[in-house]
C-alpha cells in the first residue's frame, strides 16, 4: 500500500477490524519510510450482474426493482420492510455467490415468489399476477387452486 504522505510502498498493518456490518475491513497502517499512520479500507469486489429482459434486452443488476415490486404487491398486507429487506439481501447473495454473471427476469422473479409465498400469499398472489402476466381470471383461479392443493 503506497504512503499517502511520502508515497514509499511498504507499510505494516497495526490494527485491523471489521466496519459497516463486515461489509469493509478498516486496517490502520504506519508507513515503514516516514512512520506516519494511515487508514485504508478493504472492500470485497463485487462482478456485475447483467439482468436479462424478456425481450432480450440487458441491463445491470438493481436490487431496488425487486425491492419496489415487492412492496407493490405487499401493499396494505402485514409485511413488515424489514422482511422485504431480508428477502431482497439473499436474493442479492444467492445471485452473487452463483458464479453467472447473467441471470433472467424469470429466475429473479421465481426467487421472489418463492419467499413471497412464505411469508403472505396474498403478495405472493399479486405478485405472481403481475409477473405471470396473468392473460384472464381462470389463469388467476389455477394459480389460487395450487395453493390451496399445497395447503392440503
């Protein structure tokens, strides 16, 4: 690590620690040319996700859209943001840790229903209509019925 003060390229690390939540790793440096202290942070890189669209368009990865068509579909339901939250993070970690580094709208969205359907099925119903694009009410009755089949 290059000094900011003299720009020598050693330094010892005298504290380490984790910072914001283990997200970062604060490590508190002293220079081996000049002595003086300094602070860096280590951060785990991050590929980019590329989301492919149904119409086969591309676009980077945005947790805040599964985070807004859930609370769309959560509207006026006892789910608290917190659970959506939750749900979005391990959405966001099982598409990290998967080593694609392209994943379609239908796996996203199957991994929403999935938890939604966990937590409320009345978003997930919601949810399902709007992702499924639902075309008519018996495709609405069909998808009503598996979760009463499952319930029994």
């Amino acid at each position: 690590m290059r000094c900011p003060y003299c720009g020598y390229l050693e330094s010892k690390v005298i504290d380490s620690r984790p910072a914001e939540e283990g997200a970062t790793i604060r490590r508190r440096r002293e220079c081996l040319a000049c002595g003086k202290r300094f602070t860096t942070y280590e951060i785990m890189e991050r590929l980019p996700l590329i989301v492919v669209k149904r119409d086969g368009s591309r676009q980077t990865f945005d947790k805040i859209k599964i985070m807004n068509g859930m609370l769309r579909a959560c509207e006026k339901r006892p789910v608290s943001v917190d659970a959506l939250e939750k749900i979005t993070d391990e959405i966001e970690q099982e598409l990290q840790n998967s080593l694609e580094r392209e994943v379609s709208t239908t796996e996203i969205g199957e991994m929403v229903m999935t938890r939604l359907k966990d937590i409320d099925e009345v978003a997930y119903v919601r949810f399902a209509s709007v992702y499924r694009q639902f075309k008519d009410v018996n495709t609405f009755l069909e998808e009503l019925q598996k979760l009463i089949d499952k319930k029994n």
